[in-house]
C-alpha cells in the first residue's frame, strides 16, 4: 500500500506543473550533448574508413597491375563485404555506436543498413522477410539518391547546352 500512495503522489505532483516547469526539470535531468565531441569522431572515423579504402585500391593497383580506375569497383565491393561480416558479427554496430554518422556516410553504412535488416526479418524466410524487408532502411537513400542524380544531370544538361560547362 505504501508504495502505491507514493506513486499517486508524484503523479498528483506531475499533473499539477506546468509545461514550461516540466520542461525546466526536464532540461535538468538530460544528458549533455557533446556536438563537437561527436563531429570529431564521425570525421576521425569516416576518414579512417576512406583511408582504408585507399589502401585496399592502392594493394589492388600494385598487386595486380590496375590501373587507379579499374582498383575502383573490387575496392568498393571489398569494403562492402567488409562492413557485411563485421555487421554480421555484431562489431560494426559497436563502431557505429561509437562513431556515429561516420559510419553512416560511406557506403560501408549503406551496406549495413541493408544487411542487417536482412539479418533481422530471416527467420520470416527469404522472399517476405529478408527480400520484403531489406530495402526499408536502404530504400530512402536509393530514392534521394535517384533523385539528386537526376537534378544534378538536369542542371548539368541545361548548363551544358549553354556552353557554360564545356568551354
């Protein structure tokens, strides 16, 4: 009973403040947002992802004879199998935690955007878990993609008629 007639307490306390008093304790009791903190890290750890994408194209260009164009699609797929079995292991999430949006961007993000929604809906089977659901997280950067690559084109194309891009 006690705990009870406590709990009725706070929430007669709760009903009775108003907004700008909630908002006031609330504010008190929120963690601190460390933006530069967190803009540092996503810089640090993006960089380091590229960097590693370097030095996978500069190993496939002095290995095997490529030229810096040819290196460029096996170092993307690379990366991309990379990202998938680090998600696939669960580390890549524990990077992400940590850095953020720096994982986010590159298109190691985009791989594992799509491969652990895959990870999530197999047990629904191929066709309507992982084929139906894959794409949910992923579909929203394929479309804005589509869509700036269109405009970009389109102000390209106009531009490029003009004579303003092609001296």
């Amino acid at each position: 009973m006690p705990a009870n007639t406590k709990s009725r307490g706070v929430q007669s306390r709760l009903d009775s403040l108003t907004h700008e008093e909630y908002k006031s304790i609330a504010q008190k009791h929120e963690p601190s947002r460390t933006t530069f903190k967190n803009c540092v890290l996503a810089f640090l750890v993006g960089g380091l992802i590229c960097e590693i994408g370097q030095l996978i194209q500069a190993a496939l260009m002095s290995w095997f004879d490529m030229t810096e164009k040819q290196a460029a699609s096996p170092t993307v797929a690379l990366l991309i199998i990379i990202s998938i079995i680090l998600t696939s292991m669960g580390l890549y999430d524990k990077i992400a935690q940590y850095a953020g949006a720096g994982t986010a961007v590159p298109v190691t993000g985009f791989a594992n955007s799509m491969c652990s929604a895959a990870l999530e809906h197999k047990a629904e089977g191929f066709v309507l878990g992982v084929g139906a659901n894959m794409f949910k997280l992923a579909g929203s950067v394929i479309v804005f993609g589509v869509v700036a690559a269109f405009f970009v084109g389109l102000i390209y194309a106009i531009f490029g008629l003009q004579g303003v891009l092609h001296p």
